[in-house]
C-alpha cells in the first residue's frame, strides 16, 4: 500500500493492523473496513479518522464495495464464509491492476496450542477457525476467480504471552468459549510447555498475494 490509495480491509480483528494501514495510505488515501463482528466494528470505528470508513457486514458473494487499489486481510481466525469467498472479493472489489495480500492461519496452525485445547475438553468444531486452507487450496480458489500472478507462502512465526494463563485467556476471548474453559486450558498449556512463565508457541499462516 502507498500514499493516496483507496484500500479495501476485510476483517479488522486487530486495531493495530488498521492502524498500519491509514499511515500506510495518509491524508490523502481510503481504508474501507468491512467486519462481520458488529462489536469488533465498533471497536475500530472509534479510531475516528476521517480516511477510514468501517463496515459491520458478512461479505456477500458477488458483492461490491466499489474498485479499490489493494485489499488486504489478516483476520486472526477464520472467518465463517468458504474460501472461494477470497478470490470472489478480490475479482469484485479490485480495478485491473488492483493488488491483494490475504494471509490466513494455516492448516496447523499452532499444534501446542490445539492439543491443549483438546486436552483441556474443548472440541475441535470450536478451534475449526484456527485451520485455514492449504497453500494449493488458497492458489487454486483464488486462480479460479481469474486473479493473476499469485504467489502462496508458509510463513512460521513466533506466538509469545507473558504466560499460559494469559494465552489461555486470549484463546477462550477469540474464540467466543464459556469463561470456565480459561482454567483448563490454563493447566493444559502449562502440562504441555512445562513453564507458568513466559511462552513462545510456533505458529503458521498461509500468505497469499497477486492481483487483478
């Protein structure tokens, strides 16, 4: 993103990620967000800068928010639309030339951190949203939708919390899970990394970026 685009974000799970791309995009560019978690829109909407226009919305297929110059998304988890939804926001929102960068959670994205989940009695319908598409998967949906020049990468990063229990609180808020489950998880991260002090977790995302 440069100075004076016009760039579309879809899911704005992090305020600092919106942030980054108003000053990416200065006075004189234009940060659409669209975000389906009305509570997280709100959130953002009260950055209250006059580039940035926020959207509490479930992308449709085949929906337009207008033609843009990049779209960029980094949703912590994965949102509950298919992945043909990417390569369909990206033809649709994009002017011909138009750049995206999408990168999602990976198939496994933090091992640790969902045999935890499971040992602390969590289901794996609940951590579905941290497994994302396959590299080939992403490529393949996003090539159908006649994008070009895509390019897939794994990236392996480093998830750091002062401890388990603040991971394990983290984990229980992004996911929307009963309270009660901070406390097992707690004890299961604890079992697993043999620590209660600070933790490092390997985590990977697919990164995927090409354009119009």
């Amino acid at each position: 993103m440069t100075r004076g685009e016009r760039v579309l974000q879809i899911t704005g799970q992090s305020l600092e990620q919106t942030k980054a791309l108003l000053d990416l995009v200065g006075e004189e560019g234009r940060v659409l967000l669209v975000e389906a978690d009305r509570g997280q829109a709100e959130v953002i909407r009260q950055l209250d800068h006059h580039a940035l226009s926020v959207l509490a919305h479930v992308p449709q297929k085949g929906e337009s928010f207008g033609l843009f110059d990049a779209l960029f998304a980094c949703p912590l988890r994965m949102p509950k639309w298919p992945r043909e939804r990417w390569g369909d926001l990206a033809s649709q929102n994009l002017r011909p030339g138009g750049r995206f960068l999408i990168d999602l959670p990976a198939e496994d994205f933090c091992n640790s951190l969902a045999k935890a989940w499971l040992q602390a009695g969590g289901s794996r319908e609940q951590i579905a949203c941290w497994s994302g598409p396959s590299e080939s998967q992403l490529v393949e949906s996003l090539g159908r939708a006649g994008l070009r020049r895509i390019e897939a990468s794994l990236g392996t990063h480093l998830l750091r919390s002062e401890s388990p229990r603040r991971l394990a609180e983290g984990s229980v808020s992004i996911l929307g899970a009963e309270s009660e489950m901070v406390e097992s998880l707690h004890l299961a991260l604890t079992e697993i990394l043999g620590t209660t002090g600070a933790i490092e977790l390997v985590c990977r995302r697919t990164r995927v970026k090409g354009m119009r």
